[in-house]
C-alpha cells in the first residue's frame, strides 16, 4: 500500500474539515447542521473524483 497516497488523502479530508468548521463558525447559523451537510458534500465529491481517477487508471491500464 501507497502510504502517501492515504496520508495525502487524510490531509485532504483533514483541511475539509477544518475549513468546514471555519465556515461554519463565521456563518451564524446552525453550526451542526453546516458541518454535517459540509462534510457529506465534501466527502461525497472527494470519493467521486477518487472513483472516477481510479475507473480511468483501470481502462488506461495501469
């Protein structure tokens, strides 16, 4: 196993949080529904893209 693939995407996954709970601080609102709503688009999008990445190495051959 890559570990600086899996380190890369826990900073990743880190930075979404800290920026989310940032967010979600200066919005005013409801900070708990924020963060969850945040992280679960974030989350959602990131797996996405690593899915996508990964159908494309598969088909490329890699």
């Amino acid at each position: 196993m890559d570990t600086r693939f899996l380190r890369s995407n826990l900073l990743i996954l880190f930075a979404y949080a800290v920026l989310v709970n940032v967010f979600a601080l200066l919005d005013g609102g409801e900070p708990a529904m924020t963060v969850f709503m945040g992280m679960m688009l974030l989350v959602f999008l990131h797996v996405l893209v690593l899915f996508i990445g990964m159908v494309v190495n598969f088909f490329r051959g890699f």
